[in-house]
C-alpha cells in the first residue's frame, strides 16, 4: 500500500437487521505494507466503524488521508 489507497464501505444490515459493512479494496493475501500503511488502514477502519455505528447507508469512498471528506455514493 506504498501508493494511495482508498476503501470503498457499502454500509447495510444483515438479514436480522445488524449493521453490516461489505468492503471492496481491502490490501490483498500476503499484503506489505509499511507501519505508517497499517496506521493509515487502521485510520479508515475506524472511521469505518464510526459511521456505521452512526448509522450511515450506502456507498462511501474512504480515502487513505481522512483530512479528505468521505465521498458517500449518491443512491
């Protein structure tokens, strides 16, 4: 993860209504990353974690620099 890298959350519920986060462009089997790439992706996780327990819905782009405002997906 040398290079930006940004998570895509599709936020929902699961069949008995729990919040539910499906994740594309998570780093890939085997990934290498630096300590300052884990922190990054801890960062996104997080924050991740945070808006869904808020409650949010839908397609958000999590940028690798959260100074950047998340992009949620029009629905």
């Amino acid at each position: 993860m040398p290079e930006p890298h940004r998570l895509i959350a599709s936020h929902c519920e699961d069949v008995i209504g729990r919040r539910l986060i499906v994740l594309d462009g998570m780093p890939g089997n085997r990934a290498e990353l630096y300590p300052k790439d884990l922190r990054a992706l801890a960062r996104q996780l997080i924050q991740i974690a945070n808006d869904a327990d808020q409650g949010a819905t839908g397609l958000i782009t999590y940028p690798d620099d959260l100074s950047v405002n998340v992009h949620q997906e029009a629905p």
